[in-house]
C-alpha cells in the first residue's frame, strides 16, 4: 500500500523524526531483533545515525547500517597516468563513508550490535528488499527543496511507500526541541 498525501506531507516537512508504521505482523511485532539504518553522503553526524542507535540500544536488538555505492561508468581507454580499479575505489569511499558516520554513536552505545555493509547499487532500491528483514528502517531526511517530497530525497520517498516495516524519517537538522527524548 502507498503512502498517504497526509503522511508523505508530515515526513517530508517535520522538524522533528516521524514514524510511518507499515509492514508485515512480524516487522510490527519485532520478531526480527533487527534496525536497518541508511547511510548516505550526508549522514556523517547527522540526526538519524544517532536515532538508529538510540532506538537499538533501547529495543535491545542488532542495527544493520547499510552505504550503497554505484560502479563508475566505464573508462575510455587505459591511460599512464590512471591507476587502480574504480570501482574498488568506490566501495573504499562507501566504507570510509560508513565508518566515519558510525564512529561517534557506536562509542556513545557501546553495547549495541553493528554490522557494516556496503552494496553496490541503488540506496533506495537495496534498502527496501532488506526493509523485510528488519523491524525499523531509518533513514535521513534532507531538509531542501519546496516541493512535497524533495525535502525527503529518492531513498525516504521510496521507503516511505514500499518498505516491509516501519519507517523513520529524521530531518538533517532537528531543531532544539526536537531533539529532546526523541
């Protein structure tokens, strides 16, 4: 079932995060024991890294933080001066990506389980098939734009209407009130 006007509207321009309750009986009963968390180009020190350790460490279950990268077009013709595979390249960056964004809030939730994935392939896309194995999937929200679902980014639009369990949707910049006992 897609995404209400009311709803997409809420996510898309709340100060604070927002919760869009959707999937199966087992996703709503957290029988998976599971967080999945997206982690994109913006989330180092954003909001919503520290929300999925947050509500991991308070469920008492394993967080799956997940960075996508895409494999680089194709090179023209070999050349002296480039070296290396790109697309190595590109999953070194989606890691050292990972890292630096879990860093602070896995010092901050020490008892809290983390494992790292980076996939090559669209966010969006590899984030809903995995929605099905988790109880939450947390993902940021951008903040920019001013029409109805910019503000979200393709990957919370796409979550927002096709994951198989609940969604939260944390702004980049929650204001002060919006980040007391979220």
């Amino acid at each position: 079932m897609l995404l209400g006007s009311v709803s997409l509207v809420v996510a898309a321009r709340s100060v604070c995060p927002v919760v869009v309750v959707r999937g199966d009986d087992i996703a709503l009963a957290s029988r998976h024991q599971r967080i999945l968390l997206g982690v994109g180009r913006r989330d180092v020190g954003a909001p919503a890294v520290r929300f999925a350790f947050r509500e991991a460490a308070v469920r008492g279950c394993a967080l799956s933080a997940l960075s996508a990268w895409r494999q680089p077009a194709p090179r023209p013709a070999e050349h002296p001066l480039i070296t290396g595979d790109p697309a190595h390249s590109a999953e070194e960056r989606a890691a050292a990506l990972l890292d630096k964004a879990l860093e602070g809030p896995a010092r901050e939730y020490p008892d809290v389980r983390v494992s790292r994935a980076t996939v090559e392939g669209a966010a969006a896309k590899i984030l809903v098939e995995r929605s099905a194995a988790a109880d939450l999937l947390v993902v940021g929200a951008r903040g920019q734009g001013s029409h109805i679902g910019l503000e979200l980014g393709r990957v919370a639009h796409r979550a927002l209407h096709h994951a198989a369990c609940p969604v939260v949707v944390v702004p980049q910049r929650l204001t002060d009130a919006a980040t007391t006992d979220v």
